[in-house]
C-alpha cells in the first residue's frame, strides 16, 4: 500500500488507515508487519553528520528518548485518524497532558478547565500547576456561556474531556473552541472515550487533542499510553521542550507497536463497544434499582443534540445512579461475577468502578455532590463479550441493589 506513503490518506477509510497508513512492506523486506526498533540510540554517519543532526539542519534519529521509528509511524497514524497535521507519543496519558501544558504554559497565564475530568487531570490542573503561577479556573462547560464568563485574555488554554469523566457530560466542541478562538486560547480536547473511530475534535474547531492510549485505542488493558495531535508546530515545541526534558516521558517502541496492532480493530471495537453499551443502556433504564442513566445515544440523554452532531456513535461508557446509594453502590459492585471490578476502561474486558468508594473517594460528600458525582454513581466500561452474558450478570447485581 505504498501509496498511503504520500500523506494522500483521504482517499482511503478510516480502518483501511489505521491498518495501512505510512507504511510499504517492501522498506521492510517484505515484512508484513512494521519492525519494532529497539534502540536507544542511532549511529551517526560522520562527526559533520551528527553535528547537523544536533543542530536539526539534517533530518534523523539522534536519541531514542525524542524520536524512534516505530514511535514515528503511530503518529503518523494516529494523526491520520485525528485528522491532524503531526502526532506525538508519549508513555501515559498523563504524560500527553502534562508535557503539552508544560509546553504552553509559563507562570501568570491562566487556564480554563472543565470543572469535572479525570482525577489525576484535575489534581494536576488544580494542585500541580497553581505551584508554578499559573491560574486554573473552573468551569462546567456543558454550557458555553459559563466559558465566557472566566474567560480572559490570559487564558491561554481551555481543557475538557467530552465524553467527561466519570458520568458522561457532553461538552460542544465548536461551540467551547469559537469563544477560545477570539479570546486567543487554544482549545485542548482529551478524546479518549470516543477515540477518533467516533469523534474528532479537530473538524470541529479544537487546536490539540490529547489520548490516554491506554484504553480504547490500545484496547487490551496491556500498556500505558499517551498521545498528543495537532499542528506540526505546536507538535514539534511539545516533543523539543515537554517530551525531551519537562517530563522525558518517553514512549517504549514496544508501547507504540502494541497501539498499532491495537489500531487496526479500533473501528470494528468502537462500533461494538457502543452497540452492546446502548443495548445495555435501553434495557437497564427501567430497571427498579436505577434512578437515572447516562449514555450519551440514548434519546432521553441531556445533549442528545450535541453528541450526535460531533460523534458517530455513542462509545463503550455508560453511568447509572443507583436509587439506593453508597449501599446499593458496594452491593451492586460486589455481586457482579463476569463484570470485573476495575478502574481503566476501553478493554476488552467490561470494566465496572464505583467513584464514591474508588476514583472519587478523596472528595467528601459535598465536593461529589458539587461534581455531579453522586453516591449510588456507578460506571461501566462495555467490553466485547457476549452481550446476553452482560446482561445477565448486571441483572443479577442489580437485583442485589435492590
Ligand atoms: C485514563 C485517562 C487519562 C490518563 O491516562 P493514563 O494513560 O492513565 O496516564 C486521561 N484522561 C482520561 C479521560 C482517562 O480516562
């Protein structure tokens, strides 16, 4: 498929990408599958040679800890898919996060985030970086014009999830990224739950998407990822300064081959993810123990409007809240028997956690309350098993939430 080498990707299907994008077997002798280059360093031709390559007048790979081939070929897929200019790979999800803003930021710019992400998005945001100088600000952006309302012209960037952690609010993208654009801030969008399989922020006005690869996009709960795409420019800062030393958050070659092989089902994944996770969804909604549940394809689902305008499909994370709380919550999650307990999503596995007991257990009640993050809340990330299998076991650890 040598032809995908000229960057022309458009005109081929997204899974076509994903399995062939940036890559000629016969580069490789034939080899079917890309190499797995594990190097740390690279051999320079000549002292002139390695001089140039230092001061990046000569194109090449100087140190493992900047650049690997296997590394380069999964940006340059994953950018394919996103729908960006250039990618790159990091080795957590926390590391895209972290190395980006490390990049962006200097002390006295301010921050805009999404008031409920991902914990560890929020501690840094709300601990780590206020150390530094800069101002983080809190809001709930599900609707706009509370961005208008902190918005400065020291915002530098503006950082959401949507999907967002834990309970599914869907945040609209075009919307959040005009009122950024003409205040000069970028727009930072953490993709994860959708993946680009079934949303991409770029198309719809974000400057930078980041992935925890963990999940959906590896896929097998077997590595720990992280991804940034964007601009060649701002991508290229990233790598120079957040990637080599702000956080040397290098991601292992054999990381990045694992994300590639996991790459080449995401499409068909992503499509079963969200068909089992809407069956779910429809048949859990009546259920007696459930007062309400989250999932963003579902009719009676808040923005129902903006999710099926900036994504194809509704993913594999649905949210219920049990009628019975923090004891309904330990007993659902106690009687379910396939359904594993585990924090982490995007498996194959389906994955269930409990915030109040778990990811959320260091909030006091208030602060879950203030989140939307109530005591009965109950995540699951849909696997690909059987879909009766699931809904046999979730009956039966329904019925013990009773
Ligand atoms: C897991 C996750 C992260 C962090 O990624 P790691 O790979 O665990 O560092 C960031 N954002 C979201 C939405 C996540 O689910």
């Amino acid at each position: 498929m040598a032809a995908t080498k000229d960057g022309d990707n458009r005109k081929f299907g997204f899974s076509t990408r994903a399995i062939h994008h940036g890559y000629d077997p016969s580069s490789e002798h034939g080899a079917l599958t890309p190499p797995i280059f594990m190097t740390s360093t690279y051999a320079f031709e000549s002292a002139e040679a390695g001089g140039e390559m230092f001061r990046g007048e000569r194109p090449g790979y100087v140190y493992g800890r900047t650049r690997n081939p296997t590394q380069a070929l999964l940006e340059e897929r994953i950018a394919s898919l996103e729908g960006g200019e250039a990618a790159l790979a990091l080795a957590t999800g926390m590391g895209a996060i972290t190395a980006t803003m490390w990049t962006l930021l200097s002390a006295g710019d301010q921050v805009v985030l999404d008031h409920t992400v991902y914990g560890n998005t929020f501690s840094f945001f709300t601990h780590g970086l206020p150390r530094f100088g800069v101002d983080v600000r809190l809001a709930d952006l599900t609707d706009p014009a509370n961005l208008e309302a902190v918005i400065t012209d020291k915002t530098k960037v503006v950082f959401f999830e949507t999907p967002a952690n834990p309970n599914l609010r869907v945040i609209d993208i075009a919307a959040i990224a005009a009122i950024a654009r003409a205040h000069g801030a970028l727009t930072v969008v953490d993709n994860t739950f959708s993946t680009p399989a079934l949303q991409r922020p770029l198309a719809h006005g974000a400057d930078l998407v980041v992935h925890s690869a963990t999940k959906f996009l590896g896929g097998h709960g077997d590595l720990l990822a992280g991804l940034l795409v964007g601009p060649a420019d701002t991508v290229h800062q990233v790598r120079q300064h957040g990637l080599r030393y702000l956080t040397g958050a290098t991601l292992s070659p054999m990381a990045a081959f694992l994300i590639m092989r996991g790459l080449k089902t995401l499409e068909i994944r992503m499509a079963r993810h969200s068909e089992s996770a809407m069956r779910i969804a429809d048949t859990l909604a009546g259920h007696r123990a459930i007062a309400s549940l989250s999932y963003p394809w579902r009719e009676d689902f808040a923005q129902r409007d903006v999710a099926r305008r900036q994504m194809s499909g509704g993913g594999g994370l649905l949210a219920f809240e049990l009628k019975g709380g923090m004891t309904a919550g330990l007993a659902f999650m106690n009687h379910v028997d396939l359904v594993t307990r585990a924090v982490s999503l995007g498996d194959s596995e389906t994955l269930v956690q409990h915030p109040a007991s778990m990811t959320h257990s260091s909030y006091s009640a208030e602060e879950r309350a203030e989140h939307g993050l109530s005591d009965g809340l109950v995540r699951l990330s849909v696997g690909l098993e059987n879909v009766e299998d699931l809904l046999d076991d979730i009956g039966g650890a329904l019925d013990a939430a009773t």
